[in-house]
C-alpha cells in the first residue's frame, strides 16, 4: 500500500539522477495524495499526472473510481481488466519520491503514522503504469509483498527501483519488468513515527518528516 509520499529533490538533480532531457519546475512535498498532480517520469522525460488511474477504455473521469486505483497489485496487473492492457503495452513509469508514509495500529489502537525512508539513497522511485483517457493523464502505483521490517507495519509496499535502474525498467519487456519487479526488496529502508498531522491533506510543510519526538530533519 502507498497512499502518501515525500518529494523535495531538486529539479536538476532528479534529471541528472534519472538522465532526463528536461526538468519540472515543482515544489517539494511532503504530503503527496491522492486525486492530485504529480511528477511521474515515462522514459527520459518527467511530467506531470494524476494520481489514481484512470483506465483509457472509462467514459470520462471518473474520480471515484481513480481513487480505488491509486495502487495496483503487481502480481496480477497481467490479468487485471483495469491494468492488463497498460502492462502489455509497457505503460509503464516511475514516480520519484524522497520516502513515503504507512500507518500502523499499535495496541493501544491508535493509528500512528511513520515516514519510511532509504537514508543511504535518499532519492528513489516508484514503479508505476500510466494511462491517457483523452486529454487526462493519470497513474498507479505498483504494489508488491512487503518484505523485511517493513512488513511489522504494513503487508504490502511499493516496488521501489534506485534511479540507476529506470533505463532497465523502460526497456524491458514484460517478462524482465517482473523480473525486477521479484528483485526489489526493502532492503535499506527505515522508518520511525511522525506527527499525526500528516494524516491531513492540508498541510504540506517539512515539519512532517521530523521525528514525532522533535527532531532535525534528517536532510538539507
């Protein structure tokens, strides 16, 4: 599951990172929801799109169903009528992000928010599919089996690619992007509790990546 993520990087370095021919003036975020423009990258170019997919064979936009479709099971995107033609025809992307959001309900019942992050690459991406219902362009993102620690708080994950490996992931045919989609793992990940304030779509400042205790921002 990934319904809120962070991005703060900078437009130069996400096409450095990404090898992108252009860049995206865009200002950080640190509460990125659904039903909103957002940054995705379809090869060597970054844009902007909606989060929530809406499937090229929908009569119109349909936000209610946009927002079911915020993620999509990699597991069974082949099969599935909403993303099995985007997969066979490589609509695939990738979403950069700083970290992400998961909420985990502790025994005293409370659900706590905690900002997962990789402190030894700070920027990553999201595999993703886009789709282009007439003028709208929208996406999901690819969700796999949580793995390591992040399973203790949520069964599920985004598959997360290092920069380094977009140009693979646009290249390959559909057989080598579940290949990579099987190799990614959570390995270098970690997280800790943040404000509940995050749990508002409203506010988007830096102070919700701090530690829920008050610490620095892990980055500059």
């Amino acid at each position: 599951m990934c319904g809120r993520f962070v991005l703060f990087a900078p437009p130069h370095k996400l096409k450095d990172l990404f090898g992108l021919e252009n860049m995206l003036n865009i200002p950080a975020r640190y509460n990125a929801a659904p039903l909103q423009e957002l940054p995705i990258i379809i090869r060597n170019r970054i844009g902007v799109a909606r989060w929530g997919l809406v499937p090229e064979w929908a009569p119109g936009d349909d936000k209610a169903m946009a927002a079911k479709m915020i993620n999509a099971r990699s597991e069974t995107v082949p099969e599935k009528p909403s993303f099995r033609d985007l997969w066979a025809k490589g609509r695939r992307c990738l979403i950069p992000a700083n970290g992400f959001y998961e909420w985990h309900k502790g025994e005293d019942g409370v659900n706590q928010p905690y900002f997962i992050h990789n402190p030894n690459m700070p920027e990553m991406a999201f595999a993703g599919l886009w789709a282009k219902n007439k003028d709208l362009l929208t996406f999901t993102i690819l969700t796999k089996d949580a793995d390591g620690d992040i399973k203790n708080l949520h069964h599920r994950m985004p598959v997360i690619f290092a920069p380094y490996q977009a140009q693979a992931w646009f290249s390959a045919d559909v057989v080598q992007a579940q290949a990579m989609i099987a190799q990614a793992t959570s390995q270098g990940l970690t997280y800790y509790k943040v404000s509940p304030a995050v749990g508002k779509v409203a506010n988007d400042g830096e102070e919700l990546i701090l530690h829920r205790a008050g610490a620095e921002t892990l980055f500059k």
